[in-house]
C-alpha cells in the first residue's frame, strides 16, 4: 500500500481507502455487520489500509459505532472521516427509500452532531469532517467555516471539508469549495465512465492545493467486472435506481478497454485500472471502492501495488470516454423510453 498526503496538512492517508457505507447500511445489499468488522479490521491489518470513511447518516449511526467496535483500539493508527448536515436527530417519521433528509447548518446542530459521532466513534477527535453534500450557501458560509475552526482549536476535528453530492454533478458547488482557504479539501464522484465534472476540477484541486477524495471508481460495480446485464437488484439496493441503457453503453466500454489491452487480469484487473485511473491524478490522495467481501478487499487494496497508468493510457480511457461512452448512452436512451435519472451514490 502507498501513501498520500493532504496538501498543507499532516493527514497521511493510504491511496485506498474504505467506504464504510457498503458495510453499514443495506445500498448495497450486505447487512452482516459481524462480517463488516472483519473486513474493517482486515482491511488495516493485512493490507495497509488507514483512511476509513463515515456518515453520521450511514444507519443513523450504524457507521460510527462499527469503526469504534472495528478499530478502536488502533484509533492513533487510521485517519477517521465522517460527515455531517443531515439531521438524523428530529427525523418526522420512517425514512423513505433512498430519499434526502432535511440538513441543518445552524452552529448548533453542528456542534451537537459532532459530539454524537464522537461518542459513536468511541473518540475524542475526527481527522477529517465533511460537509454532507453542501448547496453552495452551506458551502460558502462564513458561519459553518467559524464554527469548524472552533471545532479545530478544540482539538475535537483536525481538518475539515465537503463531501459533494449527493448524485454525479454539482460543479459550480465544487469549485468553490475548491476555492474556499479552510477546506483541507473535497470528495467527488469519479469513473471511467463519469468523468465530468471531476475533469473540470482537477486543474483547479492542484492549483489551489487541495485533495481530492474519490468515490464510486466503479461506476456502481459497471468496472469492478462483477456486472451482470441480467441481474435484478433488490430496491434497497442503489444500483437498482440505475437506467439499464446506462448499465449497456457502460458495458460496451468495458469491452472496449478489454480490446485495446488495457486491462488482462495478470498485472492488474478492471477493478484495479478503474482505481488507478483516479490515482492518475496527482491531487487524488485516497480512492473509496465499495467493498463488500473479503475477495474484493483484496483486490481493490492491492490496486495501489499494480503498474499505474501511462499517459498513453490515460488519453485512451479519456477517448473512450469523450467519443465512445456518452454517444453510446444517446443511443440507448434515443431507443428506449426511460429518462435519465439522477443515481444517489451512495452519499446520502
């Protein structure tokens, strides 16, 4: 396992991190806690893997309180990120599918939601706090930033920033966030097939010097080689919200990629290249592939050890992507009556 550092911090993270989304609530269809902390615990223990990422939101709670029981007594040794603006704590009534929470920004609520997910997280400090999926006033607010440094000074958070969502999107939001001197940095959707807006970002990450923090390499298991065309999804499952004219042009570029060599499962599979492709990026300091099995932690934590991209590489995948992939999504869509709908990523 390789390393990166945040710019302008002391926050050094291993180049594959993990999601703990995929282990705390059902989107993707694992509900074995038991099985949750194993893989946590493995994923530090055998492959080197320090940077662990949470949500208050993640199970109301569930996503804390399994890193306490999972790494708790390693904490000096991980980097904890989690999030915060939803609130989990005045909810009206059951949670409806995949349907976004109100958030609260108030000074208040910050606080009082940074002392629940200490308790949970069984710490006295969070390495990284996120804006959950901030609009651009939360973004930009000078009060949200006053009381963050707050946060800071007292020794309870040691770098903050925004976790952008909670769909692909969100730009303009993105580069302000980039543009903001407090954010340590931001987390983003990044694909072989979703590439905007992450391209138009990362020339604006290195000359600001902030990180990025990548999430969905997979495109929802499109480039994990684990897609199965025919499979039905159960509704709690994300990837069952997912257009099937979607699941086939992203196929069909797979197929492509598999054509011209880039990937022949002896140096490195799919599921590797696709993490590497954001490693590509110097600004990227840590990927979250969605792990679900003892199998795919191995693969995806050993994808920091295989040959990186070239820039050869590199232009390849970005062709594919400018003239293959969205001209074959148009074609789908123009031959089917399903509209695009926007997906939840998992950042809820």
């Amino acid at each position: 396992m390789k390393y990166r550092t945040l710019p302008g911090t002391e926050l050094k993270v291993s180049e594959v991190g993990f999601g703990v989304w995929s282990v705390a609530t059902k989107w993707w269809g694992v509900s074995d806690l038991e099985m949750g902390k194993r893989l946590l615990r493995s994923a530090y223990e055998d492959y080197g893997v320090t940077f662990f990422d949470t949500a208050d939101i993640y199970g109301n709670g569930v996503g804390e309180t399994i890193l306490k029981d999972a790494l708790g007594d390693i904490r000096d040794k991980v980097v904890i990120a989690t999030k915060f603006g939803y609130d989990i704590y005045n909810l009206p009534g059951e949670r409806k599918g995949h349907s976004e929470l109100p958030q609260n920004w108030s000074k208040e609520h910050i606080r009082y939601a940074c002392e629940q997910s200490l308790k949970r997280l069984g710490t006295d400090y969070i390495d990284f706090y996120q804006l959950h999926n901030p609009r651009m006033e939360a973004v930009l607010s000078e009060e949200i930033q006053d009381t963050l440094l707050e946060l800071k000074k007292e020794g309870k958070i040691r770098e903050f920033g925004a976790a952008m969502g909670p769909d692909i999107g969100w730009e303009e939001e993105s580069i302000a966030a980039l543009k903001v001197p407090n954010y340590a940095g931001i987390q983003i959707i990044n694909n072989i097939v979703e590439q905007d807006p992450a391209r138009a970002l990362f020339p604006i990450a290195d000359a600001e010097k902030r990180a990025l923090i990548v999430r969905v390499p997979h495109a929802s298991g499109l480039l994990d080689g684990s897609y199965d065309p025919d499979k039905h999804f159960d509704k709690s499952d994300h990837r069952s919200h997912r257009p099937v004219e979607w699941m086939k042009a992203g196929v069909e570029v797979v197929q492509e990629m598999k054509a011209k060599g880039l990937f022949d499962g002896k140096q490195r599979t799919i599921g590797q290249l696709a993490i590497q492709f954001s490693l590509y990026r110097p600004s990227v300091v840590t990927v979250l592939p969605n792990i679900t099995s003892a199998e795919t932690l191995r693969e995806f934590a050993l994808a920091s050890d295989v040959p990186p991209l070239t820039d050869a590489e590199a232009n390849i995948i970005e062709s594919l992507w400018v003239n293959g992939y969205n001209k074959r999504l148009e074609q789908h869509m123009s031959n089917s009556q399903n509209k695009p709908t926007p997906v939840l990523h998992a950042q809820q």
